[in-house]
C-alpha cells in the first residue's frame, strides 16, 4: 500500500521532497503537532509532510490542507524478532523510505516524533549539498560533549571510534539511500553484531555506516536541553530533541522551559481533548534554586570551550561537512 491521502485516493506528486515522520496511534498527535509547527514556520513551503505508520490513522479535518501522505511501508514485518527493538518496529520505518517513497522524492527528512521546531528553513535544509552520502545528521549527544567518546556501539563490535549521529533526524538522498544498500546493510548488523543493539535503528545505522555520514549542524537536532539551557540565548536552535525519558509532555518535576509544555497542552486541549489527560501537569512554578542555577552555570562553563568549537564549525546551519 503507497501513499494516500485521507479519502483513500492516490495523492497528487507536486514536489520532489518531503518530510516524514513515523508513528503508531499513541504518537499519532506528536507528529501532528510537529507539523502544524513545521508548516506555520514555513508557510511558503515546497515540500510534503509523509506520517509512515502501521496503524488505520485519519487525518482530522483541520490537517486536510497541511499537505499530509499516510503512508503504510511495505516490508518491516519481514524483520523478524521484534523483541530485539523494544516490541515495536515504528524505530525501523525510517529505513524503507527511502525505497517505498525514493519514485517519488528525491529528498526525504525524516524527524523523530520527541521534538519541537522553532523555526529554520526547512526547503533550504532539503537542498543542502551532502555529497555522496545516503543521509546527513547530527553527532550525538555524549561526542559533542565529549569529543574521545567511544559509542557503545562501536565498542562493543570491537570497530574504531568515529563520528557517531543521532538517528533523530535523518536528511535521506534517497537515491545514493538506495544504491548503497543502507537498509540492507543495517538490517545486516543486527545479526553480525548482536551484542551492540543499544538503540535499534540508531545502532543499525551507525554501524552500517560507520562514520560515513555527512554532518549537520546542532541547530537542526539539539539534544542538550536540559544540561545546556544557555547556549540558544546565542547560537539559534531550530528543532529541539527531547532525547531519554525525561520528555516535557512527561516531565512536570521543571527542568525545561514551561512553554513547552504550555504548547502540548494547548495543542491537545483544542485538538485531542479526549488525550489531554495523558500529558504530565504543570510543573512547580516557583523560581529555581540557587543549586540549581548553579548546576546549570557549572555545567554551561565546565562545556563551553567543546560546546563554543563544534558551534563554530557551524557558522552557517546550511553547509554540511563531509
């Protein structure tokens, strides 16, 4: 089953990229609130929004006009021993769009469903040149704050440390996707390197890979919300990843910004009302801690010089290196 759009009926191809995110029914409303965040910050947009599930999803009324393809991949449940992904494939979905969608978009970012997008042109990113690679991304949290980090992953398959992404935020070329063979060789890990599945596709693809990405800036999946608060009152943040379990939909004990979760509960409030218990309560509103300020300045001075070198290899969010 291809693409469709909420009356059942093949939906008309008018650009050559996308954004997709993946998700069953329970992350059905994440995805949606990322695209309404996508398209109100890129109201002259050129691509389209794909949501790849396995679930009988439909579109409300008021997302008929954002342009959205429910999309059903072909294939996952071929892989076989599910358990070793934590009961659920959805983390695998990512690896078939570049061969379900690739007649259809040339270019694909795919986004985790954990995140908040506050601004960034996202057909500017679809056209970043990336080389030869099947994908670009950003490093991961503990390399960008620990340069000499060796991943699990890699330490456990006994390979050499090198640049080690975040699976959160993928820029496909889904021809070069293809022609490498990036979902078979993944896929192809899991059984030569058992003793490394940490993160399901992030492992797969990391090791697959193994350093052969081109990378993008940190403005474009920024993981450090918590430790690292200050840095955005400087560098810009375009698309916030709400890595772990602490979560601003789950989290009420503080820690992050109160907007956030204002805007999940004003988003659920007007448009799943029947879900909007399942959201964590307000958080504390009372000032921080003197220790708590001091934890945040400690971490923000004890990073800086790491943090203030990756940044600046990033003047311009739409250069990839490789």
């Amino acid at each position: 089953m291809g693409c469709q759009n909420l009356s059942g009926q093949a939906a008309p191809v008018q650009t050559d990229s996308a954004v997709a995110l993946c998700c069953d029914a329970k992350y059905f409303p994440f995805a949606l609130f990322m695209i309404r965040q996508i398209a109100f910050h890129n109201p002259q947009r050129s691509f389209d929004f794909v949501i790849a599930t396995a679930d009988p999803l439909e579109l409300p009324g008021w997302a008929n006009d954002l342009g959205i393809r429910l999309h059903h991949p072909e294939g996952v449940s071929a892989v076989g021993n599910i358990n070793r992904f934590g009961g659920t494939l959805i983390p695998l979905f990512r690896l078939f769009l570049a061969r379900s969608l690739g007649h259809i978009y040339r270019r694909i970012l795919y986004l985790d469903c954990d995140m908040f997008v506050e601004g960034g042109d996202i057909d500017r990113l679809l056209s970043v040149d990336i080389g030869q690679h099947p994908f670009a991304a950003v490093r991961d949290y503990q390399q960008l704050i620990s340069q000499g980090t060796h991943s699990r992953e890699f330490a456990a398959a006994g390979l050499a440390q090198v640049p080690y992404f975040n699976s959160g935020l993928l820029l496909i070329d889904t021809a070069a996707f293809e022609k490498q063979e990036v979902r078979q060789r993944s896929l192809a890990t899991a059984e030569t390197y058992p003793q490394a599945m940490v993160f399901a596709d992030q492992s797969l693809l990391n090791l697959a890979l193994h350093g052969g990405f081109a990378e993008l800036s940190p403005a474009w999946n920024w993981q450090w919300n918590f430790d690292f608060p200050l840095v955005p009152l400087r560098y810009p943040v375009f698309i916030r990843h709400f890595i772990g379990p602490k979560k601003p939909f789950r989290e009420s004990r503080g820690g992050l910004d109160v907007r956030f979760s204002q805007s999940y509960a004003a988003f659920f409030r007007q448009y799943f009302p029947e879900r909007l218990a399942e959201l964590a309560p307000a958080c504390d509103p009372a000032p921080m801690t003197f220790g708590q300020v001091a934890r945040i300045a400690y971490r923000h001075m004890q990073s800086r010089g790491i943090i203030a070198d990756w940044l600046q290899w990033f003047p311009d969010p739409y250069v990839a290196h490789f």
